[in-house]
C-alpha cells in the first residue's frame, strides 16, 4: 500500500497543471518534464513466513518499475523472535526482490542489538541483513566494529569480517 499524498514537482512554474497524456488506451502517462513524488508514503507487506513489514518515509519517487527511492526512512521488520527497527536518511525498496537499502547513518536495531553502517541491505523474504561497508554494532555495554556483516537465518547467525575488533563488558 503506498501513500497518501501526491505532489507533482514541475520544472517551471508550479501552478502550471500537469499536461497527461495517454501513451496507451486507458494508461495515462506524465510528460517527461515533470517529476511524481509521493510524501509521507508507507510500505507495508508481508514476506514468504507471512510476517509483517512497515517502512515509512518522508518522500518517495519511484525510480523504475519496481524500485523506489525514499528519504527520512523509518520502518519495522516482524521476525518470529522479535521487531528489526530500521531508520536511515535515505535509501531504496526494491519490491521485485523484496530488497530494503538503508543508505547514510543506516541503524537496525534487533533484540537490543544496534547496527550501525552506512549502507545495510535488508532481505526481507530471506530475512538476510548485510553490509559491505564498515559497522559498529553496539549491545549491553559491548561493542564490535568491522569491515562488513552478514546476519543469516533471522538473526540467528553473525558474521563479521575484515579487521574485526571487540569489546565485550561481562559485568
């Protein structure tokens, strides 16, 4: 389900009215100058398991049939052992493969776990997160920071790889 509010941004003068025209019977397309951008739009799904998703974001412009490009994202991802929060400045869906992109000061949070990159890419039928670019992952008073992480079978298993340093607090 996507957005509530559609504003068309136009190139020249704003109060012009949009020119549509109908490329095919009955499929009215926008001239090539102007821009569609969809604000405060939700996302909202569920994946192969039938749990639930809901990514918000402050502005979406669909970049092509499939592929959106969101600003200002906050979201919930449902596992069966509990909520991934996500938020970033910016990022992409990509509704054919079921792919989220938190881009710039990307944070998921999972099970008081906090991620912190700037880029995590989100599977949500496979329930996969990675990042391929350097994280620092704070939990119960510990730390680890790392090149890149890969999160499989929902959570469950974590990898870190390339330059690996910990910290764990025991008390």
């Amino acid at each position: 389900m996507i957005a509530i509010i559609i504003t068309l941004y136009l190139k020249g003068n704003s109060q012009e009215e949009a020119p549509i025209s109908e490329d095919k019977p009955g499929k009215p397309k926008l001239s090539k100058e102007y821009t569609l951008s969809i604000n405060r739009s939700i996302f909202e799904g569920i994946n192969n398991d039938s749990l639930p998703y809901k990514i918000s974001a402050e502005n979406v412009v669909k970049n092509s049939k499939n592929k959106y490009v969101l600003n200002a994202i906050k979201g919930t991802y449902t596992l069966i052992d509990g909520d991934i929060s996500l938020k970033a400045i910016n990022g992409t869906i990509d509704e054919l493969n079921q792919l989220v992109i938190l881009n710039n000061n990307a944070q998921i949070e999972y099970n008081g776990i906090i991620f912190n990159s700037d880029k995590i890419k989100l599977y949500l039928d496979s329930k996969n997160i990675e990042s391929d670019t350097p994280v620092d992952v704070n939990f119960e008073n510990s730390n680890i920071k790392a090149d890149s992480f890969k999160a499989k079978n929902s959570g469950k298993d974590i990898m870190f790889e390339g330059n690996v340093e910990s910290e764990f607090d025991l008390d």
